[in-house]
C-alpha cells in the first residue's frame, strides 16, 4: 500500500506483471508458429494439392466424408511421388527440378506467414515486405535443405 495525499492506494504490479507476461507470451506465440512454419513448409504442395482435389470432390457431390478422404488420398500421393521423384531420378538437375516444385509453394507459404506477423508487429509496411522477403527465403532454404537432406546416401548395413 501507498500513502498518497493521506489517502491509501494499492501497488499496481499486477499491470506491469500482466504485461510482461503478455510480452513473453506473445513471443513464445511467434515462436511456435516460426517453429511450424519452418517444419510443415515442405508439405505446402501436398497440402494444397489435397486440398483443390477436396474441394473439387466436393463439388462433384462426394460430401464431406468423401472430400476428406479423396483429398487425404491426393495429399498423399503426391507427397509420395515426389519423394519417389527425389530418389530415383538420378540427373541432378532433374532432382533439383523435382526439389524447386516442392520449394516454390513454401516460399510462399513462408512469405505470406512472416507478412501476416510483420503486420500484426509493425505499421511500416516497406519494412513488413523486407521482412517477408527475408521470411520467405529464410523458409525456401529451410525446405530445400530438407528435401536434399531427404535424398542422402543411403547407408550401408553395419555387419
């Protein structure tokens, strides 16, 4: 409590806790969401492959239940035959091809998402395209890497 003009009025460290909180919170927020954007990018082409194909089964009178399931299906399938593409295909630049068509979807799935958390942090908006631009390449080398990564050597059996 403090004495103020001989009255009494309580500390406000609530607010200050609360804020501080909110801070620590919020970055904890954009965090996670980096976190996913970095790991779930490489899935951006099947994700919308699936995604067109079910709201096309859709239209075509499958229902929900049909939509999801051929949707899922083309998801899949294209997640499959690209990682069939990456391994067998053995020109490299056809496997860099292969990789650019899985890449370019997230790049801009990494270039709309850091927009969206440029937006919310800074009025600026040359600022929130530098930093989009910079986003997304950041998320086109992360997705690229792990598709290379997914086309190592395969090892040898250890005896």
């Amino acid at each position: 409590m403090v004495v103020v003009a001989g009255a009494t009025v309580p500390r406000q460290t609530g607010d200050t806790t609360m804020f501080v909180l909110g801070i620590l919170a919020s970055f904890a927020a954009i965090a996670g969401l980096c976190w996913l954007v970095f790991n779930l990018a490489v899935f951006a082409l099947p994700f919308l492959v699936g995604l067109h194909t079910g709201i096309w089964a859709y239209g075509t009178g499958a229902g929900w239940l049909g939509a999801i399931l051929v949707g899922s299906f083309a998801a899949g399938l294209t997640l499959a035959i690209g990682q069939a593409l990456i391994i067998l295909v053995r020109p490299l630049w056809a496997r860099f091809v292969v990789a650019l068509i899985f890449v370019v979807p997230a790049v801009l799935a990494g270039f709309h998402a850091t927009l969206g958390i440029a937006r919310a942090m800074m009025p600026s908006e040359s600022w929130q395209m530098i930093f989009a631009v910079i986003g997304a390449g950041a998320v086109g080398v992360s997705a690229f890497l792990r598709i290379a990564g997914s086309v190592a050597e395969p090892r040898t059996a250890l005896p």
